[in-house]
C-alpha cells in the first residue's frame, strides 16, 4: 500500500476537522487557565488522530460491502475495491488503530479523570456507529448533527479538561462555555458532512444511504450550507461577546470575503471532484 492510497483510505485531507477542535481546546486552556499538560495533549493528539483514521477506514470498509450491484461504486470508485487492497490487512489496520486508540485513551482517564473515560467513551460509540450496524449514522439524516457535535465539541471539551482536570469542576458553566466556544468548529465541521452528502446524493441512494440531503433535497442542503457558513462566523463573534474567547477573534472576518466566494462557487454545482474541495477550504 503506497502513501497516496493509505492517504485516501484514511481521508488524510479530512483531518483539519479533528485537529482544528484540538488546538481550539488547547488554546482555550492557554488562554484562560495559563495551564497545558504538554504529555497530556501529546497522547490525546495521537489517540484522537489513530481513531479518526480508524472511523474512516471504518466508513470505506463498510461502504464496500454495502454497495448494491446497481453501479460500479464497489469496484470503480471505493478505494478498497479500485486499488484491490486486501480486506484483511484494512480490517487488521483499523482494528489496530481502534485499540492502540482505546488504550491510550484509559490511560489518559487513569491518570487525570474518569469523566475523560465517559467522555471518550461517547466518542467511540458515535464514531463506531457512524459507519457500522444496520443502520450506520452516516447514512441516516443525523450524520451532520453527529460529526457536527462529537467532533467540534467532545474534542475541545476532553481537550480543555485534560488540562484542567486539577483546578476546576467538570460543571454545567464549564460544559457550556466550551460549547459555546466550540460552535464555529461544530458547525463548520457539519457543513464539510453536508457538503459531502450533497455531492453524493445520488450515489448515496443506490447504496440505500437516506442522509438528511435526500429527505431536503439539494437545493435546501446548499441553502443550509448557506446558513451555516454564516453561523460560523456569527457564533465566534458572539463567543467575543461573551467573553469567551479573545478579541483577535473578530480578525476572522477578514477572510469572510475569500470563504463566501467559495460557498458562493459551491452553491452553483456540487460536484465531489470539482466544488467538494471548496468546503475543505473553507473549514481549514
């Protein structure tokens, strides 16, 4: 397996989407506490990337055998049957990532808290089911709402507390200041799950995959895209407000202008090859 083919097998340049929530909580631990427990941050990172890696791996693998014989998906456009990558070495290779993940994760909860234990566990739980079962996540309407939650908020959530865990509370104030906090990140990475179900609407319905953009239909979901660009920046100006984050934090309106061209070229067609990299842009 070459670096190109594993790079796709783990959606490599998906992965802004788990590390822009980390660094969100690494800052916002920074910024208010003055506290980073550099060891900490290290294993979370690692476990926290093995994993993603592994839940699309997950996503590909599945895909694979879920494909319906009414169209070349299986063979032509999944990774796993275009590059004739042995199942068992995908499957060993997720697996892996999953347990070397886990481990680091209870060793983590061992030495700070047990809440950083129940707080990944809902992590795995929604990753995991997200792409297996009968009816995986990713292929009912919640997949945005799921991505959307679990990633731009529980990342930032385990993050700021693994470095606080000694001088203050796992509370409602503090749950829901880094939620808040964690809104630009939660909606944009839900926009990038849109995005994706938008382009793959109907490939996604041969497949038997009824997400949220087959029951709105296209021209809604780009309208929500819409929406939600704009929430993004709406939410972090509203964090300022509330004194949540710092004032420097306004500087992203800066590029407002560069990202609603992007959304504006997206909303005109939705093609995977072509616009799909525009909501990859537009998050990173």
């Amino acid at each position: 397996m070459t670096f190109k083919i594993f790079a796709e097998l783990v959606e490599l340049k998906a992965k802004t989407a788990s590390i822009f929530p980390f660094l969100m909580g690494f800052l916002y631990s920074w910024y208010h506490y003055n506290q980073i427990y550099w060891g900490n941050m290290l294993i979370f990172f690692i476990s926290m990337v093995l994993f993603n890696m592994a839940v699309d791996i997950m996503d590909n693998y599945m895909d694979y055998h879920n494909a319906t014989d009414v169209h070349d998906y299986k063979h032509e456009t999944n990774i796993i049957g275009r590059e004739q990558l042995s199942l068992t070495l995908v499957r060993n290779m997720m697996w892996g990532f999953i347990i070397t993940s886990a481990l680091m994760g209870v060793y983590l909860a061992s030495q700070t808290s047990w809440i950083i234990l129940w707080l990944g566990m809902f992590s795995y739980a929604m990753g995991i089911f997200y792409s297996a079962g009968p009816k995986p996540l990713s292929s009912l309407p919640v997949g945005e709402i799921t991505s959307g939650v679990t990633m731009g908020i529980v990342i930032p959530l385990i993050c700021v507390y693994l470095n606080i865990y000694d001088i203050v509370p796992f509370d409602l104030q503090l749950v829901s200041r880094v939620g808040l906090m964690s809104l630009p990140a939660a909606f944009s990475i839900a926009n990038l799950m849109l995005a994706n179900n938008t382009c793959d609407m109907e490939e996604d319905i041969l497949n038997n995959r009824h997400t949220l953009v087959s029951y709105i239909g296209k021209k809604r979901a780009v309208s929500l895209f819409r929406f939600l660009v704009i929430a993004t920046f709406v939410a972090a100006t509203l964090g300022v407000i509330w004194k949540i984050v710092p004032l420097t934090v306004l500087l992203i309106w800066g590029i407002f202008p560069k990202i609603w061209k992007n959304t504006q070229l997206y909303s005109q067609k939705q093609i995977k090859t072509e616009t799909f990299p525009l909501a990859i842009k537009n998050l990173a």
